[in-house]
C-alpha cells in the first residue's frame, strides 16, 4: 500500500505591536465606538488599536491612516499599521510600513523584527534573517526575535542554527512555550524523537492548552512506535479543539497502524466532515476500508481523492490495486497507466501493472513491467522473482533460473527462490541440482509440502524411490494438515506407484 498523509504543524512567527500608555488602550477598547477627538491622533490610535486586537484590520488601518494624517513621524502607527496590513495579506505593504517606522526609528527592534517576518512570509529568509540579525543586536534580550530567526534557519535548512536561536530564547525566558515547541520541531526533523517529546512536553507544562504541542508530540511518539501514547495526545488535542480536522486524520493513522481499522474510518469520516475540500482524508480512508475488505468503498474514496487532485498518483496507484483484486485487471491497468504518466519512476505500480498484465495473459507485457522495475530499483528481489515466473511459463527456463539466481544474491533467506529455481532446472533435466535447491527450500521452510514434494520427484527422476518416497510422504502430511486435500490425494497417487514400483 502506499504511503498515508500526516499532518505536522511548525510553529508561527511572532510579531510585535506598539502601544500608546495602557490607559488610553484600555479606555479605547471599551469606548472605541464613541465619538473622538479629531485632533487628537492618540484618538485615533487606540482606536484603531481596539479594531486591530478584535480583528477589524480594515477599520484600524483607516484609524492609523488618520493617526499618521495627524502625525506624519508616528512611528508606532507605521508599525501597527503594517501588521495589521499582514494580517490581511499585504505583506509588500506591510514591509514598506515598516520600513518607514525603521527610517523614522532606526534603533526600532521591533520594527525590523516584524518586516522580518514579513518577508519571510514572502519566501525572502535570507532577508528576514538580516532583520532579525539587527532586530537582536539592537536588542540582545529580544527573545521573539530569537524565536523568528530560529523559524528562519529551519526554513533555510539550518537546523542546528535554529536549534541554537531557540535555545538562546529559552536561556532568556525560560517560561517561553513557543521557544520550547520550535526546538521540539527542529529535533522532530532531524530524527531526535525522543529530544522532541522531551520539548512538547516542557512547552506543555508550561501552557497546558497548547494543541499544536499535543499534536506534535502524538505525532513523536507515533513515529517511535508507541502508537497508544499517540492516541492519547491526539484525544487531547480533540479535546482542546473539537474541530481540528489534521488531529482526527493522525489519529486515525495511528489507529490503522494498531489495526484498528473502524476506529481510523470514523476518525477519517470526521476529518472529510471538517475540511471536505482535503483529499488526504479520503486517500486514508481509501486504505483501511481497503485493509477491511471494503474494496468497492475504497474505490469510491479514491475516486474522490483523485477528484480534488487530478495528479495524484498514489490514489489511481491504490484504486487500481482495488479493481485488480475484484478481479477487473483492466481497469486496474487503465489506473496505474495513469499513475505511470503523473510519475513514470513509479516502481510499485510497475510490478502492480505486471501482476494485472500476466493475469490477462500478456506474459511479454508483465515481463516488460518487472524489467522497468528492475531499472528503477535492482534490489527488489520480487520483481526478479516474478519476471522468473513469466519466464519459465514462456518456456525460458535458462532465463528464469538467471532471474531465481539474482533473487537469491538479494534475499539469500527466501525459500520460494530456491524452490522455483529447483523446478526450473528439473525441467531442464538438471535434478541434482533442483535438490540442491529444494535442499536449502526445506531447510529455510521446513514445513512447506511443495518442496518436499519437488525434492521427491527430483529423487525419483534419479532412480532414488526409497529417497522420493520419504519426500512424498512428508509431502503428503503436510497436505493434509494444511488442508489442501487435492494435493494432498494427488501426492497418495504418486506415493502408490513408488510402492508398487517396490514391490
């Protein structure tokens, strides 16, 4: 199968506002809507300032254009006003206020912290780093800043830079969560899961609501294979925030990996409930309804993963492996076409196309598959091992004994190599060497009747009865205790004849 989406959150920069003295804020939150004095640029200020922390960035921008009216060099109007620009998107404009609050103010940290993360916002690390760089120089203490080039290192593949700037904040203000749960992150890419569960929890102790922290840390531990403590957090996390769809999608990962395949839908269900334009939920679901069983669900759900994204290999890889094993292997073939065209290194659904190919009978075809295969990753030892198959049944006996061969260099603990490698050189007429084959067949797999009964046969082509005897009765024991009456009854016929022969 292939892989499923996971969701990790990293964490947000920071930004700073400037203020007028706390009694004229506090005033203006609670009269913002009353008259003002027009002269009065402080007026206009706290107003605005009111606006922008209840969320009407529109209306404080127009309260701060007034307020810079009045007052051309307010320095901390600029700075709010390019915030509150950000916020709704301008981050260009948000960069040019700032910039001015920089001119007017040239050792205004704040400022060239805040344009820092603006430019971040577009793309433009290097640049938010310089900022960042003078916004700590102007400021040693200035633990966001710290915390926003921290943000910016990671971004820029820094992570050992990043871990430093995050540590540094935490030096400064060890009560800062934010600082802890960047570091977990950082930590969290670069493979140290324990490290990172070790900050999420401190970020967690520190704020006890932070959702993200849960999150993340559910995401550690799912990653270390503590599934269970995953969960837990991720519960959290619902807790916390009900309607967090990426937490019910991890959630039911970590379900599905407990087998737990229910439980994973319902929580996949919700996720589409929640955020039904998400083709990642579907694809998920897709899976476990396949582990189910539910092979015509799982179509649908892939369908509609494929519908929200049209280039999405996996989908039309997974919906053909779902048509292949409800026996329509053209349609199976007619996706993973599909999934070749979106990504022709596709390895996986090669060998899938090669499997639906040799079960319409196109032999060559499948070969032709497995041989892509092959090239694109020459240590899967199946798709040696299944091109040897298809040679043997088009009667290349040499060639699939080279195929076996191969599959035994790669995976020399394979029994099934050993064993169709023994039955390609037995129609060869090479039976000494097929019961070496079947030798180290039994040795690898002692209680499959197939080797028992090939080594049995081989020995009876050599003039050994005494010898297949002994193989074919063990063969036949095996058959019978595994169920396979057919076989089982076909071996006793051949048993007859040796003892016939015998007597």
């Amino acid at each position: 199968m292939s892989w499923r989406f996971f969701v990790l959150v990293a964490l947000a920069f920071t930004i700073s506002l400037g203020r007028e003295p706390l009694s004229s804020y506090a005033e203006s939150i609670a009269q913002s809507s009353t008259q003002i004095t027009p002269s009065l640029r402080v007026d206009y200020f706290n107003r605005a300032l009111a606006k922008q922390n209840r969320g009407d960035n529109n209306g404080a921008i127009a309260d701060y254009n007034e307020a810079i009216r009045l007052k051309p060099d307010y320095v901390d109007a600029y700075l709010n006003r390019g915030t509150a620009k950000s916020d709704l998107g301008d981050k260009k404009g948000a960069i040019a206020d700032y910039t001015e609050a920089i001119r007017l103010k040239p050792d205004y940290a704040g400022a060239y912290s805040n344009r820092g993360v603006a430019k971040s916002d577009l793309g433009d690390k290097k640049g938010a780093i310089a900022d960042y760089n003078e916004a700590i120089r102007l400021k040693p203490d200035y633990v966001d800043a710290y915390i926003n080039r921290g943000n910016a290192k990671s971004d820029l593949g820094d992570k050992k830079g990043a871990i430093a700037d995050y540590t540094e904040a935490i030096r400064i203000n060890p009560k800062d969560y934010e600082a802890f749960y960047g570091r977990g992150d950082v930590k969290f890419h670069l493979g140290d899961k324990k490290g990172a569960i070790v900050d999420y929890t401190e970020a967690i102790r520190i704020k006890p609501d932070y959702v993200d922290a849960y999150l993340n840390r559910g995401n550690a531990k799912f990653y270390l294979g503590d599934k269970k403590d995953a969960i837990s957090d991720y519960t959290e996390a619902i807790r916390l925030k009900p309607d967090y769809a990426a937490v019910y999608l991890n959630r039911g990962n970590a379900k599905s990996d407990l087998d737990d395949n229910k439980g994973a839908i319902a929580d996949y269900t919700e996720a589409i409930r929640l955020q039904p334009k998400d083709y990642e939920p579907y694809f998920n679901r897709g899976l476990a309804k396949s582990y189910l069983g539910d092979k015509k669900g799982a179509i649908s759900d892939y369908a509609e993963a494929i519908r929200l994204k049209p280039d999405y290999a996996d989908a039309y890889s997974n919906r053909g492996l779902a048509k292949f094993d409800l026996n329509d292997a053209k349609g199976a073939i007619t996706d993973y076409n599909e999934a070749i065209r979106i990504n022709p290194d596709f390895a996986e659904v090669y060998a899938r196309r090669g499997a639906a190919k040799s079960n319409l009978g196109d032999k060559k075809g499948a070969i032709a598959d497995y041989t892509e295969v092959i090239r694109l990753n020459p240590k899967d030892d199946d798709a040696y091992f299944n091109r040897g198959l298809l040679k043997s049944d088009l009667g290349d006996k040499k060639g699939a004994i080279a195929d076996y061969t191969e599959a035994i260099r790669i995976s020399p603990e394979t029994a099934f190599n050993y064993d169709f490698r023994g039955v390609a050189k037995y129609d060869l007429g090479d039976y000494q060497g097929a019961i070496a084959d079947y030798n180290e067949a039994v040795r690898l797999m002692p209680n499959a009747a197939a080797p028992y009964l090939h080594r049995g046969l081989s020995k009876k082509a050599l003039g050994d009865r005494q010898g297949a005897l002994a193989d074919l009765q063990k063969a036949a024991q095996l058959f019978q205790k595994q169920g396979q009456i057919d076989k089982y009854q076909a071996v006793l016929k051949s048993i007859a004849e040796i003892q016939k022969a015998l007597q």
